[in-house]
C-alpha cells in the first residue's frame, strides 16, 4: 500500500462495499492484492474470474520500491483479460484514454464539450497555439498528469486588449500574462515566454523564476509518454465551484457541488465546501439530461473505446458558464475520472 486511503490489511476503505454490493445483488466477489513479485502465480489465479474490478490507481506500480516493469506487465495482463472478452472496470486503455486531458478535445461538440478546446504535444504547437488563443480570451492550460490541480494554469492577458476573433492576431513572448495555479490559488506573473519556456523545460534559465512546488516540463516524454497541454477557454464562473456527478456506469448516483473557500479559483483537492445532491436534484436537471441522456450514450464511440464498457464508478465534473438566454447557464466538463475513483 503506498497511499493512506488503505485499511490495515491493506486495501482501500471503499473496497468491502463494493465487494458486498456486488454480493447483495446476487453475485459473487473476493477481495484479491496484486502482488507484483508473484505476477505469474497471480495470472493464473485470476484467469479463473469473469470479471474485474481494478482499483489500482494508474502508475501506482511504478512507485519507488516495486519491482521494475510492474506496472506494464498489470496492464498488459487486464488487456489481454479484455481480449479473452471479460469485463475490465475499469481496463488500461480506458482509464488511460477516459482520464487523460486530451479527452476534452475528442468530446468538444458534446452539448457539455467546449468547442475552442485544443491539445498540444510538442512545443512548437504550444507555443503557436497559445500565442493565438489567449490573445483572443483568458485560457486554462492542463497538464496530462497529476490529479489535484497542479499544473494547471489560469491565464490572463495583462496590459495588452483580447483581440475580437480568434486568430486574429498572436501575442509576442514580451507580453505579460497573469497565472494561478490551480493546486494552490497561488499567483504569478509572467512573460509569455518565460510561461511557454517553463511549460516545455521548467523553471530557471530562460522562464526565470517561479513560486511553483512542480517543475513545468508538461510535455516531457512526448504524447506515448502522457506528455501534453489542453488549452481551453477560461470560464469565470468557475469561481462559483464545479459540479461533479458521480456515476455507477451509465446510472448516476449523486451529484456534489464543490464551491472553492473564500477568495479562490478553485474547487480540486480539499481546498473546497461540498454540498451533496440526489441524482434527481431539480437544480441540475437541465445537465442531467443533457449528459446522461444525451452524452453518455455516445461518450465511448467518442474517446475510441467502443469496444470497451462504460468505467463501474467514474465521474464528470463540470463548471458553469452563462447560458444563450439571459439569467440562463449551461455546464461544461473540465475532466472526468475513472481511476480509482473513491466512494465516501
């Protein structure tokens, strides 16, 4: 066990309610740990199984301390339990593909997608990219890995007017951006490009110094490595919170409202005031409908996965934008979530 969500024996706390609700509705269910030194040992136990419940986060069997290659051989093992035809919540490919940032641009004309959303994977389309979208509007800029906001970046133009259509014009690496950091709230104040200089090779040098605890170099290793940026248009509203709706498959289960605490931006990690709604809350009605009526059904044809089931515990977390009608306002998704996705 390598995080402090296990229990003395060394699974997660969520792990025997799911095991005794696969049970009470009518199936069978053992608690089994993947043991990495014993990998042959453990394909042979677990080939004898229908099905699969994988509550292994993604790149957990790459921590220091566990044998070398773990993590691909786990993988290629569930891969090849897909092949053989039985169900992997969630597989690989499917966490991979369903958590990874790219995911907004493959699901952008989704009525809860953000058409003006764009994924870079080598420096020369960030920084032609950027320069042309956030001369246009204040942008969001997310890295592939990490999960509690760090190295996600809101983007503000300083000193210098938005232009009025997109690609009208790109900004020069002498403009002045202000940034905040997601994880934190922390704020910098930056050159454009001093940020693209930081975003490709990390502090110090020619993107000077930065406040940040993470290094930047979100594009290291390149795409096969999760090396990546999503740029996506800011929406002020996220200040009100996101709301996240915590799905069983295809079913939902119940939605929560993350407002950031007083004076933030963000609603990631525990820097947030929950409030739990029913799933048939008359308040999100409208996102309801238009995500798990009309959305979901399409959602894995979209990523690619049609092959693949829907993840068994997932979730989507949206933040509000004004609607077309005054006064109105639609939900758009910032990310979704598959891997290991606690229940509380």
């Amino acid at each position: 066990a390598f995080n402090t969500d296990k229990d003395k024996n060394g699974f997660r706390y969520d792990a025997v309610p799911i095991a005794n609700g696969v049970i009470m509705a009518g199936g069978s269910c053992d608690l089994l740990q993947y043991e990495p030194e014993k990998h042959d040992e453990m394909v042979a136990k677990l080939d004898a199984y229908d099905a699969f419940i994988v509550r292994v986060n993604p790149g957990q069997l790459s921590n220091p301390g566990v044998i070398a290659g773990a993590q691909m051989k786990f993988d290629d093992m569930m891969r090849s339990f897909v092949a053989k035809g039985k169900p992997v919540w969630s597989s690989p490919d499917v966490q991979i593909q369903m958590g990874a940032k790219d995911a907004l641009v493959k699901i952008n004309d989704m009525s809860v997608g953000l058409p003006d959303t764009y994924a870079y994977y080598d420096a020369e389309a960030l920084i032609s990219g950027f320069k042309k979208s956030c001369a246009f509007a204040p942008r969001v800029i997310k890295q592939n890995r990490g999960s509690a906001g760090e190295g996600i970046w809101l983007c503000w133009l300083l000193e210098k007017e938005y232009c009025k259509t997109l690609g009208e014009s790109s900004l020069e690496d002498s403009d002045k951006l202000k940034l905040m950091e997601m994880n934190d709230n922390h704020t910098e104040f930056h050159t454009v490009g001093e940020f693209l200089e930081f975003c490709v090779a990390g502090p110090g040098g020619a993107a000077g110094e930065w406040k940040s605890v993470f290094p930047g170099q979100y594009l290291k290793g390149g795409k096969e490595a999760g090396g990546q940026l999503v740029d996506q248009r800011l929406l002020p509203r996220i200040s009100e919170g996101e709301v996240r709706m915590l799905m069983v498959k295809n079913a939902l289960f119940q939605i929560i409202h993350k407002k950031p605490v007083e004076g933030g931006f963000s609603a990631v990690g525990g820097i947030n005031i929950p409030t739990f709604y029913a799933p048939d809350a008359p308040e999100y009605a409208e996102l309801t409908k238009k995500f798990v009526q009309d959305d979901i059904p399409i959602l894995m044809d979209a990523m690619g996965l049609g092959d693949q089931p829907l993840p068994l515990i997932w979730t989507g977390d949206f933040i509000p934008a004004d609607g077309p009608e005054p006064g109105s306002t639609v939900y758009i998704v910032g990310e979704f979530n598959c891997s290991c996705v606690g229940c509380s």
